[in-house]
C-alpha cells in the first residue's frame, strides 16, 4: 500500500459523514485529480508564473470563509493528507513528500483556511523553501503567497502584535526596497507592542527610519525622536534582567551605530533644547543627551552643559565629574575644575585605570596652572603610582619641577634643585617611549632645564661637584644628581 492510499485508509476511518465516505471512495481509487484545486500545475511547477490567488501586495481578503469551507469532508481529508506528507518532508528531505502536499495543503489554504493553524505555520516553511528553488525571476508569485499567509493567519487566528513583525521580516529579507511600506509596518509593530516589542523589530525599526531619513521621507528631529523611543524601549528590556536583556543590549549597541552619523552638534542643540526646558528633571533625557553629545564631542552647545549639571546634581558619576572640570578649566575656574578632577579620581574603581590615572593627571595640570606645585606633584604621583611606565606623567612631573624650582629658597641647591630633578624626570620619559611627540616634548625639557644649570665653577665654588648626588630641599624632595650648563 503506498503511503497516499494509507492515509486515505486512516481518514476514511473517521467518521464525520455520508459525503466523507464518498470522498474517501473516489479518490482511493485513483481520480484524486478532480480533488486537485485548480492551480495545481502552478504550485508543482509545470508553471511557475503565480501562486495561489495572492494579489501583489498580499493584501487580506475582506471575508473570512466557513471553518470547513464548502466541503467540511474535503477540508478534514486534505489536511489530514498534506499533514502526513509534510512531515515525511521534515523527516526525509526528499522532495517526493514535498510535492505531495502541495495539492493538499493549497486546498486547505484556499477553502478552509481557518480549519487549524498549522496550515499557516507549516505554509510559511512550505513557501520559503519553495521560493529557494526558484530563479530570482520567478519568485514574485512565491513571495506574494508568503506574505498572503501572514495576512490570513492574522486575519483567522489574529496575533498580529507579533505577525506582523514577521511579515516586516519576510518584507526585509525579499524586498527590501519597499522603504515606506516596511517602515510603517514595523512602525504599527511598535506602537501595539511598545515596550513589549522584540529587539530585532527595534533593530529593524530603527534602520527603516535611517532609511526613511536618507530617502528625505523623514526629517531629522522626527527620526531622533524615534531613536528615544526605541532606545527608551531597548534600555526597559535591558533593566528587566531577564535572558533576553542581553539581546536587548546588543541591540541598543547596534541602534546607536546606525544613529551616529547623524547627530550633529547644531541638530542635537535644536531637537534636544526644547525637550530639556520642558522636562530638565528627566534623567534619562539627562543622559542620553550628555551621552550622545559627549560622544559626538559637542562640549560647546549649550544644551550639552546645562544637561550635564543637571545630571550631575540628580546622580553624579565619575565620569560626569571629569566633563565638569573640564568645563570649568575652559571657563578659567580653576579651584572647581580642581575639586571636580580629584573628586572623579577618588570615585573611579581602582579597575577603571585609564579614567582614574586621566583624573588625576587633569587635576596636575590645573594645579600646576595654579602653581600649586606641591599639590601638583601629590596628583602626578598618584598617576604614576597607577602606570609607572607612561611616560607623559614624567614629562609632566618635570614640568612641575621645572616651573616651580624657584619657590623652593635661596640656597644654591634650592635654587638649582628643582631644575636638576626636572631633567631627570625628563630623561625618564624619553627612556619610555619612542613616540615622536614624546621624544620631542621631553627633549624640549631637558633642554630649558640645562640652559638653567650652574656652570661647572659655581658648583665648585659652592662646595659641591658634577655627578654628586644631593637632596632637593622643601616640597621637591627628591635625591637629584649634580649638573652644569657647560659639561
């Protein structure tokens, strides 16, 4: 018995009525064909020109049909029929079993589409495949009956919060030239989901506005705003701490990717203004304000600062401490650039190294501005304590060295002192590194201290001599070796 005439065995067992026996009867004996629906040749293959009755767009049709259709006994048998072959299919492989459904399952699909899901389900696998197979040139009808499947199935058993995102996806991957039609789909997606929505919808969602952007249908405050949107919905997901928030971070990685280039400074400044002066106390406007700003370097717009001292009052962080020195420090203020730099530098984690070593460095500088050198000199060495090997930390300890070698008395060591222990510095540095700007800065250095050093018959007169080891008096403090200007 093969396997057709089996399955025919098994459904006429069931007994729903007089016509399924008839139906039974015929075709187990072999006139199957009038059972056939009418665009059998079409999904076989004889022609590939359309599939089923799908118009282009795959648009629904008005009028839901009976669950059974016209013929409740055709309707049970041929689903019951392609069900066995389709999973033969799944099983095997073998096209033998998937050309053996295809008359079966385009019946259920055109007259009992709302018999069982499952033929919607299975048709969407049914329909890929076959668009596989197909030449680029003949599978618009293929397309059209895939996406005709979403549309009936939304329409028989709705959930169209999540089909339609699927349906998008079908859209994306076979026309994605359809800009507006995809945008807006997935935008209806959006809007019934909302914080709900899948992270690929808002990947894609995001994306489509980008597209919509540069094919000038969407203007840039209208696309901004649907980054907030979708980022606000990604960041919801991400707090949730559930196993898809890592998706939803990956996700918001690749939104921001897609949404860089276009977050200029004076665009930022226009669409982010009005928002802050009509809710300055949100603090995830705050945030995303300072952070896309920072990012794109936009230090200067207004905007940019008054966000940052909000969200610094609200929840300060060390980072948002290191951009308020630096604001400071431009605007000559320099004690608040000050406290702002070490207070950052003492609030990172010893994990964050760069951040920490940057903070203090930052607060050298501007003490040294200041010439608050022996402040100074504590902020440097922190720095080199966290990277003993960077050689711009030396160069700037030789600074301090440099510059303030004449508030350390009137001695000759004091006087010379703080020079000698300059060059040093210096000479640490160049050891380093052999990056031209440092060989460069810390040549520059070495130089302006030696123009500094005692001649040869000063140290004698004075009771020392070139190479001698000495102590620096006062804040400097350091063992230094005797040097002259003209050895």
């Amino acid at each position: 018995m093969n396997m057709k005439t089996r399955m025919i065995a098994i459904a006429c067992t069931v007994s729903f009525s007089i016509a399924m026996l008839v139906s039974c009867k015929t075709v187990a004996t072999g006139t199957d064909q009038t059972s056939r629906p009418a665009d059998y040749n079409q999904m076989t293959g004889v022609q590939q020109t359309q599939e089923l009755s799908a118009t282009p767009s795959g648009a629904v049709t008005p009028d839901k049909k009976p669950t059974y259709g016209s013929d409740s006994a055709q309707c049970v048998l041929n689903y019951y029929l392609y069900r066995q072959s389709f999973r033969d299919w799944e099983n095997s492989g073998d096209d033998f079993y998937f050309e053996d459904l295809l008359p079966s399952w385009t019946y259920v699909f055109n007259e009992c589409p709302g018999y069982r899901e499952n033929t919607f389900i299975n048709g969407t696998k049914i329909m890929e495949y076959r668009i596989s197979k197909l030449p680029e040139n003949e599978r618009k009808g293929a397309i059209d009956t895939l996406l005709m499947i979403y549309d009936q199935r939304i329409l028989y058993f709705e959930q169209a919060d999540f089909l339609l995102g699927e349906k998008a996806a079908v859209l994306i991957k076979y026309r994605p030239e359809q800009t507006k039609e995809i945008f807006e789909m997935l935008k209806d997606v959006v809007n019934r989901n909302k914080l709900n929505t899948p992270n690929h919808i808002l990947v894609f969602y995001m994306q489509y506005a980008v597209n919509m952007h540069e094919a000038e249908l969407m203007s840039i405050e209208d696309l901004i705003d649907i980054y907030l949107e979708v980022d606000e919905i990604a960041h919801h997901n991400v707090k949730l701490n559930t196993p898809a928030s890592a998706e939803y971070n990956d996700g918001i990685t690749r939104i921001e990717q897609l949404m860089l280039k276009y977050l200029e400074c004076p665009v930022m400044e226009s669409v982010f203004g009005p928002k802050f002066q009509a809710d300055s106390t949100n603090l995830e406007l705050c945030k995303k304000i300072v952070a896309l700003m920072a990012y794109n370097k936009c230090f200067d717009q207004p905007i940019f600062r008054s966000a940052l001292n909000q969200l610094n009052r609200m929840e300060p962080t060390p980072k948002l401490l290191l951009f308020e020195g630096r604001f400071y420090q431009n605007d000559g203020k320099y004690a608040e650039a000050i406290k702002s730099y070490l207070k950052a530098a003492e609030s990172f984690p010893a994990t964050e190294v760069d951040d920490k070593f940057d903070a203090y460095l930052k607060a050298a500088e501007v003490q040294l501005i200041q010439k608050q050198y022996q402040s100074a000199k504590s902020s440097v060495l922190k720095a080199i304590e966290i990277k003993p090997d960077d050689a711009s930390a030396q160069i700037l300890l030789g600074d301090i060295y440099l510059y303030g070698a004449e508030s350390c008395g009137s001695s000759f060591v004091a006087k010379y002192a703080g020079y000698w222990a300059a060059f040093d510095r210096y000479n640490r540095a160049k050891g380093m590194s052999d990056e031209p700007s440092v060989q460069s800065k810390a040549t520059e250095g070495m130089n302006n201290s030696r123009r500094r050093f005692p001649t040869t018959g000063d140290i004698f007169f004075n009771g020392l001599k070139t190479g001698q080891s000495v102590t620096a008096p006062c804040w400097i403090g350091e063992t230094v070796t005797v040097r002259a200007s003209d050895s």
